[in-house]
C-alpha cells in the first residue's frame, strides 16, 4: 500500500465514521474508532436518500439494513394542507436505485459499526478528548486515549485524526475555526409519534406547516415527526422543548388536518445551529468528517449521505496518498451545492416550478422538455448529482425562469 497516513484514529461512531473505517481497513490501515454507541433512544436521520443504497451494498450491510426498515418508494411534499405532489424514485433515470429506507437509526448506526469491527477497526468505548499541540494548528489525542489504543496503530500514535464525532465540531471549536452561516434561524424539535396517517405508507412526508415545515417518516410502528421552525416562534410554543413541541402537535392548523391524532411516544430532541459549513476542513494531521465539517439542512435528506459519500471520497485520497485539500476542496462544493439547493425550498420557487411543469400544455416537445429537466432534478434530489455543475445549472434556470406567472411567495416557507 502506498499510502503514507494508515494509522488512523476516528472519533465518533455515526455512518461517516464507520463508512470510512470499512473502507480503509479493507486496505489494510489500522483504524481505531473511539466511541460510546447506543446511549441514545433515539436519533436523526432516518430518512435516506436512494443513492445511499448502491453504498450500502458495497459495504454489505444492505439485507441487513432493509430487515428492519421501512422500504421508501418516493417522497411527498404537502402545501397548504390539500396540494401534495408525490415523487415516485421509479420515475428517476433508470441508471439510479428506484427506492430507499427510512431507518430507525439507532439500529441502521449499530450495524454500521459493526461492519467496520468485522472489517477490522477496533473500538474504544471512550469519548476521546483533543489537544492543541502548537501554533500550527496540529492537533492530538489525549494520554488516556492513546494509552486505550495501545498496540492497535503501527507507532503509539495515529497518523492522522479524523473529527466525525458530528455537529459537536471537536476540532473546529479546539481550533476556533470559523463556521460559514446559512441565512435560517430555525430550530428542529424531533420525537416519535403513533396514531398518525401518511398519503402513502412508504414515503417520507415534508409537510409545509403554520410557521416552518415538518417531516413525517414512517418507521417500524411509528412514525418519527419532526418540526423545523423559526427559533423565535419555537419559543412561543412553550418552555421546554416537550411544551413546544407538545403544543405544535395540538395548535398547527396544517397538521390539525394532515395529522389530527398523533400523540408522542418518546422524548423530544432539541437542535438548533445547523446550516453551517466549516472554513477548513483539514490540517497537517486532522481531518473533518461528516457533519462535522458542515451539516446545511434537513429538509433534503441529504446529511447522512454526504457523510458517507465524504467518507468515501476521504478514504480514496488517503489511499492514494493525495493532498487532503484535495477531499477538501470535492466536499466543500457537495456541501455549498446543498445550500443552494435547500433555498430553493424554502423560497418556495422549486415547489413553484415543479407546478408551472404540472401545468405544461401537453405537446410532444413540452413531454420531451418536461422528462430531461425532471432527469436532471430528480438526479439532484437522489444524491447522484447534487454538486454535478450541469444538472445545478439546470436546477437554477428553471427555478429563475421557469415560474411563468407563478408567484413563488405561495410556496415560501415561513
Ligand atoms: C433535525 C435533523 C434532522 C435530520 N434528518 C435527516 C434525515 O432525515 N436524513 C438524513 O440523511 N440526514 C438527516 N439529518 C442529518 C444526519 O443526522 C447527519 O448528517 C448524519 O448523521 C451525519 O453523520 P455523522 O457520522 O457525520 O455524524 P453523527 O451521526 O452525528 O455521528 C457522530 C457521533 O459521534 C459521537 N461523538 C460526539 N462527540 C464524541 C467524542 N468526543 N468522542 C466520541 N464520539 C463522539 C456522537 O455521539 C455521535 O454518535 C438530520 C439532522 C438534523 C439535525
């Protein structure tokens, strides 16, 4: 193996984290995953994107994941309570997974993790802490974590640290490493809920609500709702996030219809400053990871896979012992295209376009015009082709002039 950096520490047990370690311990790197799994009731991130399947497949946990999910046909956006438009995977190209899974992720982290073990990485159950080492900004594990690790790395220390212990951003802060903001303040209040109807058993929901939206993803007996609404107007619900979230449930005229009987069956989470981007993702012997690095919005499902995809592109570059800022540079342009793309939801243009294309007089060209924007859309929205220059550029054209005389504010989220 030609790889200079093989001895590697991983903090944090979440899918970037396994992801990249079943890749390069398949390489023979010697990978050491600090972690305390399992300590959750419950988590987010249930809702999978299809191009995250042909990934599970290659590291063989797909069976395994599909046991205990709900198998995830499509997607439906609700406006206004009665306008829902329904986005079937099986109308994508054909070269694209026609399906997903919403996970219970507890569970969907749990086998990740040990995918990773059975491929050779080996587990400290501690959370590991970080120095700082000098002015340069390099970085290192403290005593206690390098002790634990004993014996797992060539040497008593890794080559390299890689931060995918998720949005606490381990680095960033020990660093002071700027954070690019995303222009939302919303806050997401998240718990499992029973008693409550979908359009279709299968599909995640976005519902556009009172003030914000909502998801509803269908789990195994239940069904995980979450509210992402404006900090301010999350505050007036209640004083406690069970108040909040407890009151929203009741008073949303929107859910009111969409949703009259749900009651909550777990606790309720509480997260606030996301839609951020770190301004460096790596240094001499640290790399970020996953969310940590930046974590846009939840509104597209597309966390988890730009964790994983990260994780595979990181695991490339260091197998092909290429500059970091290499992964850095790809990752960054996945993550700025997802803030491009999520303003399109909430500006309410995309919802707009997608009804002008509803509306299309029915003409032979306007069909073709119709299947090879909805190719390149649908491209964007599954993952395939999110960062993808011209699949974006077909994005902002219909999004900029493809509104004929619609107004966008009717779809805009509050
Ligand atoms: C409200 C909300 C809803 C979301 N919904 C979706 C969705 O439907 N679909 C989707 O794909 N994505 C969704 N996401 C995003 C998704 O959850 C993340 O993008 C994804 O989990 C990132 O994976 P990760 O491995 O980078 O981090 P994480 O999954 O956060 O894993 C990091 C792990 O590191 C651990 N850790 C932290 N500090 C330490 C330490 N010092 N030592 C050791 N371990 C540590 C944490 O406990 C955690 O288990 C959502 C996010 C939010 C906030």
């Amino acid at each position: 193996m030609m790889c200079s950096k093989k001895n590697i520490a991983i903090i944090g047990g979440g899918p970037a984290s396994s992801t990249l370690a079943i890749r390069l311990c398949r390489k023979g790197c010697k990978v050491v995953i600090f972690a305390t799994p399992g300590r959750a009731p419950i988590l987010v991130g249930e809702s999978l994107v299809p191009m995250i399947v042909p990934m599970l497949q290659d590291l063989g946990v797909e069976a395994e994941v599909a046991a205990y999910s709900v198998y995830k046909p499509g997607a439906c956006f609700t406006y206004n309570a009665d306008e829902a438009f329904m986005f079937r995977f099986a109308d994508m190209p054909k070269d694209f997974p026609s399906y997903s899974y919403n996970v219970p992720r507890v569970q969907f982290n749990a086998t990740l993790l040990a995918a990773a073990l059975q491929a050779g990485a080996k587990l400290i159950a501690r959370n590991a802490q970080l120095l700082r080492v000098d002015d340069a900004g390099r970085i290192e594990l403290d005593a206690e974590s390098i002790q634990a690790a004993a014996g797992c790395w060539d040497g008593d220390k890794p080559d390299l640290i890689v931060d995918a212990a998720g949005r606490a951003n381990l680095i960033g802060r020990l660093l002071n490493i700027p954070m690019q903001k995303g222009p939302r303040q919303d806050v997401a209040l998240f718990a499992h809920v029973d008693r409550t109807e979908l359009v279709d058993p299968g599909y995640v929901h976005n519902d556009r609500i009172d003030q914000g939206w909502c998801w509803r993803i269908p789990l195994p007996g239940r069904v995980s709702l979450g509210f992402v609404v404006p900090e301010a107007y999350a505050l007036q619900q209640g004083e406690t996030p069970e108040r909040q979230y407890d009151h929203l449930l009741k008073t949303d005229t929107v859910l009111q219809r969409l949703a009259p009987d749900a009651q909550r069956v777990t606790e309720v989470l509480h997260f606030s400053n996301y839609q951020s981007i770190s301004d460096k993702l790596c240094g001499e012997n640290w790399v970020m990871l996953g969310d940590s690095g930046g974590f846009i919005d939840p509104v597209c499902s597309s966390g988890t896979l730009i964790a994983m995809t990260s994780a595979y592109k990181l695991a490339d570059t260091l197998l092909a012992d290429k500059p970091l800022a290499e992964y850095e540079a790809v990752t960054k342009r996945h993550l700025k295209a997802w803030f491009e793309i999520v303003g399109f939801y909430y500006n309410g243009r995309l919802m707009s376009s997608i009804n002008v294309g509803q509306t299309l007089e029915d003409t032979i060209f306007n069909r073709w015009l119709f299947a090879w924007i909805s190719g390149h859309v649908f491209r964007i929205f599954s993952g395939a082709a999110a960062s993808h220059p011209f699949s974006l550029k077909v994005l902002r054209l219909l999004v900029t002039y493809g509104l004929k005389d619609q107004n966008p504010d009717v779809y805009k989220i509050k």
